[in-house]
C-alpha cells in the first residue's frame, strides 16, 4: 500500500512538472516572439529614419546656392532625385553576400556588420514621390453656398473644382486608350464619379450626384454611410460608389491622398497625369513635353514648362490657365512616401513589422512673430529681401512675419481672410496683408495691398511635414 502511494504521489509530482515545463516553454516561446516584434520595429523604425535622413538631406541640397547656380548648365534636378529615389539594398547586407570579396575585404566587412550590432534581422526600404500624382482630399468642397452647380470643364478658381477636372480628364483617357470601353469600363461616366468622391469625403447630407447621399451604402452588406471625412488611404477609393475593382487599379497609380499643397511635380508627371493638365493637349503635344524633357534632363523651373507648352508649342491657352504656375506646379519632389520592414530571422518562419510614414517638405513659418531688430515701418519693407515681412498699424506698431495661409492669417495674425487686386490677403483693420512672398509695394508702404499684384512664389521648403504615420 505505502509503494502504491509512493508511486501514485510520483506520477502526480512528474504531471505537475510536465505541465510546468510546458507552461515554461510556451511563455518563454511568447517572451521570445515579443522580443523579435520589438526588434522588428526598430529595425523598420530605422529603415524610415534612413528614408527621413536622405530627405533631409535632399532638401538641403535644393537650397545650396552652388546647387542653384549650376541649374543652368546642367540638369541638376535630375541628379538630385537620386539623392532619394537611388534602390538600397536591405541592410546590414547577409554574410553569405560577403564570399565573392577579397580576404582583406571581407573581413574588413565582417568587422562593419559586427559593429552595427544587429544579429538577426534587416531593414529595408523604399521612398517614392506623391507630387506626380492627383491629390483625391483637395476635393472638399470650401464653398460656402455648396449648391451652386459644379463645371469641371471651364472649372471653377477654387482648388476642387482644378482637381476634379483632372480626375475627370484622367478618367476620359482610360476610356479613349480602351480597346473596348464599354466592355472594361460599362457606362461609365467620369463626371459622376468625380461627384460620387466628393459625396463621400464632403460633411453634410448634400449630395453632388443629385441622389440620396447614403442610400447605395447602407444598401451593402453589412450597411454602412459615406465617410465625410478626408482620406486615410487611397485603397478606401473601393469603398465609393461606381469604383469597381477595375477603375480602381486604373486610377491608383495616378491618385494619392498624401501629397502637401497638391502641386504637381514637371519633371516626374506620368504621361497620364500630363494629359488631364489640359484636354486640349493632342497626343502629339504629349509626345513632344516628353520628348523635350528627356532631351534636357529636367525643367529647370515650372515657368520653363508652362513657357515651353503654351509658346514653343503653340497652345496659348495653356499659358493663360496656368498663369501662376507656381500654383499648380513644381520642378521637385515636395511629397513622399517612406515604406519601410523590419525583419527578423531566428527560426524556420520569419517576423516582420512594417511601416508607411508619408511626408513632405514645407516651408515652417513663423508667421506673426516679431522680427528683431526692426523698430520701424521703413525698415521692416526695405529691409525684407525675402518678401516674409509687414509692419502691423496696430497700436504699438510691429515688424512681424507674414502668414502663408489662411490659418495661419487667423491664428497668428488675429486677421480675417479677404481679397484685394485680385490676391488671397490677411486683413487687419484697413491693412490687407499679402501673403508670404508677394512683394509689398514699395518701401515706405503700409502695406495695405499686394502692389503690382505679382503672383505669390512659393516660399523654399524648410522642414519635413510628417503627414501620415501606419505600422503593421
């Protein structure tokens, strides 16, 4: 009896460390798995801080004065983009990588990858330009009387009724490029779409498509109602009404919701993209825009390309719509996307972690803080080589920066938002601000108008605008 309770007590004591050693591995299984997750992270953190650092750096080189002095003889721009968009390899390279060296070489290299400290894993990353493409969140609406008939064919000054014509030019050339439209694209309508879009990222319950706002979408399965929200990523265009799955990889190469103030970059504009500028353009223009900027390297600055179109190719009306062009363009890339994987590798399977941060370069103003130094209104205009000063008339009187925008007009100016000779300005009491860049007129001014009404030039990007950050 005393054995068999010796044995029945060892059976017991040999399950209740079976099942702690069991219990032990799948927790020390689960600690190892949580730190191959954060090892992952950083490792894709640090891919994106490498994509941030060439961005960076890319900015800086547009604003070398050398840089800019050699734009003339050579196609500078074409070289500075490979300063972001140059393929990396993952990194730290795998030592398998290393055998074709020679002995002093690889070890010399051995040594480098002992030192970066990472064992297990790699990043790797790419950057690519949003400013080639068609911004889909500049299509909410800022008009006030929002029921006002929208013409997408002699658009309207505000900033969407400029980007859905493009969209709907886009779209006219899928169905002009078709082999057979109706059978790939049925009875499609741009126009609609374009309403459709604006439907769904447009507050409120009027609808642009003259329907029922929300009647297709809570007929779906499960139900569910336009956003009425920018946004978030080009992949919800699935979700709006009348974008089937082929429309929709027709237009996501050319659209985007990550780019900063919706220019488009000259250099880099697809062919698609170049066609929706104008619908006037022949497919012999298109040829010849390319052609030329091939031949040349790069446009050296968007009145070159807008010059080149509307003189050397004889399309006036080109040069007319686009008489401010650095409105609608650029000669760089302002807005990026960073997609970045971390990857660690102990064991048959592999943990990745990734992450897609959208960025751009933007011009960090100080609008509203006071200039030191300057005590007086003379001072503050013939002193301002950079066109980012005004003497505020209020009581007290002060030198202080100029907005860029109508926020900035509101928040750090204390102004309203108004309109004198034809130009966008910061109103404060009988003082019409200009905006950042537009020459006030002449020294001794009070700064109450924009002068000669000389186009605002685009202030140089300063600083990197984080505009969207995803980890998966």
């Amino acid at each position: 009896m005393a054995l068999l309770t010796v044995l029945v007590a060892m059976m017991l004591i040999s399950l209740m460390l079976f099942e702690f050693q069991y219990t032990t591995m799948v927790e020390r299984k689960l600690a190892f798995n949580e730190l191959n997750q954060v090892q992952a992270h950083y490792l894709a953190k640090a891919g994106v801080r490498m994509g941030l650092l060439r961005l960076a750096l890319y900015a800086r080189l547009q604003k070398d004065p050398n840089v800019k002095s050699a734009a003339s003889a050579v196609p500078v721009q074409t070289y500075l983009n490979l300063v972001w968009s140059l393929p990396m390899p993952p990194f730290p390279p795998e030592a398998s990588s290393l055998e074709g060296l020679l002995k002093a070489d690889k070890d010399a290299a051995l040594t480098s990858l002992k030192q970066t400290q990472i064992e297990d894993g790699q990043y790797s990353y790419t950057i690519q330009s949003e400013s080639n493409k068609i911004n889909l969140n500049f299509l909410i609406d800022t008009r006030k009387d929002k029921s006002t008939p929208i013409d997408f064919v002699n658009p309207c000054p505000e900033l969407f009724c400029y980007v859905g014509g493009l969209l709907v030019n886009l779209m006219e050339g899928f169905i002009k490029d078709s082999d057979d439209a109706f059978e790939e694209f049925g009875n499609l309508r741009p126009e609609e779409v374009v309403y459709n879009i604006m439907d769904w990222i447009n507050s409120g319950d009027v609808s642009y498509a003259g329907v029922d706002k929300d009647a297709f979408y809570e007929s779906q399965e499960p139900p569910f109602r336009a956003k009425r929200n920018r946004f978030y990523t080009v992949d919800e265009l699935r979700l709006v009404r009348g974008i089937d799955e082929n429309l929709f990889r027709k237009l996501k190469p050319y659209v985007t919701v990550y780019s900063y103030d919706g220019r488009l970059n000259v250099n880099t504009m697809s062919r698609e993209v170049l066609r929706t500028l104008d619908s006037n353009l022949p497919e012999s223009a298109l040829d010849d825009i390319i052609k030329h900027r091939n031949e040349i390297g790069s446009f050296p600055d968007v009145s070159s390309f807008v010059n080149y179109v509307g003189g050397s190719l004889g399309y006036s009306g080109f040069k007319e719509k686009f008489s401010n062009p650095d409105e609608f363009f650029t000669v760089g890339s302002e807005s990026f996307l960073i997609e970045s994987m971390g990857v660690i590798k102990k064991s048959a399977s592999e943990i990745q972690r990734s992450m897609q941060v959208a960025v751009a370069l933007v011009h960090a103003n100080k609008a509203g803080q006071v200039v030191e130094g300057i005590a007086n209104q003379a001072d503050c205009v013939s002193k301002d080589s950079r066109n980012e000063r005004f003497w505020d008339i209020r009581p007290g009187g002060r030198c202080l920066y100029r907005p860029a925008n109508e926020e900035e007009c509101k928040s750090k100016i204390a102004g309203t938002w108004d309109q004198e000779n034809g130009q966008s300005c910061c109103r404060i009491k009988g003082q019409c601000v200009p905006l950042l860049g537009i020459p006030i007129g002449g020294s001794g001014s009070s700064g109450s108008g924009s002068g000669s009404g000389t186009p605002a030039k685009k202030p140089e990007p300063n600083a990197l605008k984080l505009l969207h950050w995803a980890e998966s």
